[in-house]
C-alpha cells in the first residue's frame, strides 16, 4: 500500500496523536499528517469520526480508525514486520492493556486537575493523587520491564507508549504548577525510562517542547476566562 494510503487527521500537541505517530514510527510507516486546526473540527474529522467527532483518526486506504490506543492496536496487527507493541504472552498483553487504561481512566485527569488548580489547597490535592498515581505507575514499570529500559522490555511497548505520549504535558504541569511530578528519589525507575523513551529514534520530534506546551495551556486558559 502506498504510503499517501496512510494519513493521521491529527494536531502536534495532543499526546493522544502522539501515541499514533510514535507506533507509526516504530513500524517504519510513512504516512501523510495533514494537520488540523485547533479547536474546529474539520468536515474530514467529522465525517471519519461520526461517533465521538474527535482525533486522532487513522485513515487507512478508504478506512478510518479512531480512539488513539485502538489505534495504536491497529498499527501493531496491521505492520507486524516492525517491532512488537503489545507483548505475545496473553498475560503479559492483558497486564499492558490494564495498565494503559489506568494511565488514561485514572492518572491522567488528576495530572490535568493539577495543571488547572487555581488555589494552592486545590493544586495540594491534585498533587498528592498525582504523586499516588505515580508510585503505582513505578510499581507497574517494575513488574512490566523485568529490569529492562522499557515497560515493554528492551523495546517500546504498549504502555510505554500510553504514558510516554504525555512526557511534554507532564513536564508542563511541573512547571505550570512549579512541582516535581517525575522525582529521582520517589520514582526512579520512571525518571531513568523517561530519559530512555524521549531518546528513542521513533519519540524524537515528537513531543512537543515544554515551553511551547505552557504558552498553549496559558493561551487557552486566558481565552476560557475572558468567555
């Protein structure tokens, strides 16, 4: 299949289409990224994505895909001549998926709660359970990486991809918040992976810098104030 067969409706700063694009990297996939505008939907999303009306949507061919760790699910199935994302054991890819979905059902939105924390007894809260969080994370990355650099082992995997995607917000909320999220003395085997995952050939250009991520977040907050 052509590579102009394969394109992601997507914008830069969102970790969940950085999710699609780093698994498109891993498996050697050229593929178009016609970038959309932030805050619309264009009739492309919209029409591909009826049901949630949201990115990143994978079009393959005539098909689209849509919800990013479906997706990233796809990618793996679809181009099994790279590297595997989801582990072969059925155990081992069950314990991923778990973890995957705790990343984004619970430690995401109390990352996001300390990034929009307006009073410092509100961004106390998000931080204690975003600390919380985390340890349980290191706790996974343990039991998932065997002593290797990845949560899938000597490689990126499927809950590396799930968290590493986020790296850049996670490193803006540290300094959005003025906190250290990823600590060397409470969580030192996710400080050593962080650094393993953004050098990656398949991360690198990826996440958005920090800096750029702050100005965003602050951009769309003055303009959600002045509503």
């Amino acid at each position: 299949m052509a590579a102009t067969d394969v394109k992601l409706l997507g914008v830069g700063p969102s970790p969940y289409v950085n999710r699609v694009q780093i698994a498109l990297n891993l498996k050697s996939v050229n593929y178009e990224f016609p970038e959309q505008t932030m805050g619309s939907k264009s009739e492309l999303v919209l029409k591909s994505n009826p049901v949630h009306k949201k990115i990143p949507v994978l079009i393959h061919g005539d098909k689209p895909i849509c919800e990013s760790l479906i997706i990233v699910q796809y990618i793996d199935e679809f181009w099994t001549s790279g590297p595997s994302i989801l582990p072969s054991d059925p155990y081992d890819r069950a314990l991923h998926r778990f973890w995957a979905a705790y990343i984004d059902d619970k430690l995401s939105p109390v990352m996001r709660e300390l990034r929009m924390a307006e009073t410092e007894e509100a961004k106390q809260v998000a931080l204690d359970r975003s600390s919380e969080g985390l340890a349980l994370l290191e706790e996974a990355f343990t039991e998932c990486s065997k002593g290797k650099s990845f949560f899938g082992g000597d490689n990126i995997g499927y809950v590396d991809i799930a968290f590493g995607s986020s790296l850049g917000w996670v490193r803006a909320s540290e300094k959005l918040a003025g906190v250290t999220l990823l600590d060397q003395a409470k969580t030192p085997g996710l400080v050593s992976w962080a650094h393993n995952f953004s050098s990656h050939q398949a991360v690198k250009g990826v996440i958005p810098e920090t800096d750029k991520l702050v100005e965003l977040f602050k951009m769309f907050q003055a303009k959600a104030k002045a509503n």
